[in-house]
C-alpha cells in the first residue's frame, strides 16, 4: 500500500495507477501492479500510433475515444453499477467495464503517459475528465462512451445525478488531485462491499479510509457497522464510540449509544 499511502499525502513523486492498482489489492490480495502498468502503457502506445502525424488537440480527443470506446470497447457498467471490480483498475483493464472514476483515471494515465494535459472533473455523483491546454477546453465522459461536454452539459449532470447546482459553485467544475480521486474510489468501494455484503473488504477499505481522513467521523461508524457482522464486537465498540467523540451532535448518537450498550451488555456475558 505504499504507493496509495504516497498519493494519499500528496506526494508529487506518487503515482496515481500504482496507488489505484493497491485499492484493487484490496479485492485481489497479492496484486501484481507490473502487468496492469503494461497495459496502460499499451493503451498509450495504440493511441499514439493512430496519431500519425496528426498533434492537434481535437485530433488527440478524437483518437482516443475512438481507441479506448470503439476499439477496444470501454464501457460503463450500467448493468451491474455497484459490483466492487468496476472500482479495481486490474478488473476495469481486464473487463472493459467499469465506474465513471476508473474510466476516467484509464483516461488520465493514457493522457499522462503520452504528455497530454487531461484532468479529473469530480461532478457530484459524476465523475468525467477535461482536456484543457488553454487552447482547447472540453470536457469528456468517460462512463457514455467520451461524450463531449460543455459547462451547461455538466451542470444539467450533476443536477439529473446528484440535484446539485454546480453553476453555485463553479470549483465543482476545477480538477481535483490525487488524494481526491482516490478517496472518491475507496469510498465508492467501501459501498460497493456493504451492499455485496463482504463486510470484512469493506472493513479493510474503511482502514485506508480512516488512516487518510481520521477526521470523518461517518467512516468509523461504518467500520463499526462492518465489524458488528463480522461479530469483531470490541473493535466495532471501539470504532463507536471514536464516532461519537468525533461527532458529539450527530442526529443518531442516541442510537449508537443504546448500540454501545448492547455490546456492553453481551461483552459482559462472555468475560
């Protein structure tokens, strides 16, 4: 997890494919990130050749949504939305299907690797890319096969996704770093395993989480919640009762008390 941990503090030198290659380790322990790495690094190379001579912004738009969304058939998983492999790099690279935040970093990491100025857009409950070399500005979809975008397309998205108005505030429309798009990934996951109910994957997901954002109270009761079916009742105690010291006001801390009392009580009967 070293490269995540990188990226997760920022570090400039840290590698966004590596870091999203340790999240995928996660569902795939002992991951090995070198043929994965090779793959993006054939993507690039396609893309480059079907290039020829043509340097153009639009040209570089134009052939790499016809490379990754035509020819090779990436695609988003609207089928089968929260399976927990549309958020591991490996099974996106693998299946050709994944969620609007793994296409868009297969997009990143082939713009990386050919020199080309391409950014992640976090839109509420959307996530897309933009080309912006000050020349061209555009931004491209990668989950509806690189449908291109303007300002107004993507605030009527986000507004049909999520209901938020993005034109309040316009930094909805800025790139984001890679401490961002990896959080955004580990949280999709974390719901991902809830809903499949793999509570010890979601379990080790909130870890990552919580080691990167000790401050977000909502994490720990997650974990908490994962780790009452994993019946680990000590640890889910534990992780209570840092919600609660995290979030004293929260609307259901009565809940989670009477939660913690339980425990308390069966804890008791067992000692």
């Amino acid at each position: 997890m070293q490269h995540l941990r990188a990226a997760l503090s920022n570090e400039p030198s840290a590698q966004l494919d590596r870091a999203a290659l340790d999240i995928a380790s996660i569902e795939t322990p002992g991951l090995q990130a070198g043929p994965w790495l090779a793959e993006l690094d054939r993507i690039a190379a396609g893309i480059a050749e079907r290039m020829e001579r043509e340097t153009s912004a639009g040209a570089f738009v134009r052939v790499t949504n016809g490379y990754l969304f035509h020819e090779l058939g990436f695609q988003g998983n609207q089928a089968e939305y929260n399976d927990p492999r549309n958020s591991c790099l490996d099974q996106v690279l693998s299946r050709r299907l994944g969620l609007p935040i793994t296409l868009s970093l297969v997009y990143l990491e082939a713009a990386r690797r050919l020199k080309r100025p391409v950014f992640g857009i976090g839109l509420p409950g959307h996530f897309i890319v933009q080309y912006n070399d000050g020349n061209l500005r555009a931004f491209i979809d990668p989950f509806h096969g690189g449908k291109l975008l303007d300002d107004s397309d993507c605030i009527l998205l986000a507004q049909d996704i999520a209901g938020v108005d993005v034109s309040r505030d316009p930094r909805l429309l800025q790139p984001v770093d890679k401490r961002y798009i990896l959080l955004r990934m580990l949280n999709n996951l974390q719901a991902a395993y809830f809903r499949a109910q793999q509570f010890a994957k979601a379990a080790a997901t909130l870890d990552v989480l919580i080691a990167a954002a000790p401050q977000a109270a909502d994490h720990y009761k997650a974990r908490a919640v994962a780790r009452m079916h994993l019946r680990e009742f000590t640890q889910a105690s534990a992780d209570f009762n840092a919600y609660l010291r995290q979030a004293p006001e929260a609307e259901d801390r009565d809940e989670v008390r009477h939660q913690l009392s339980s425990i308390h009580r069966w804890l008791g009967t067992v000692n």
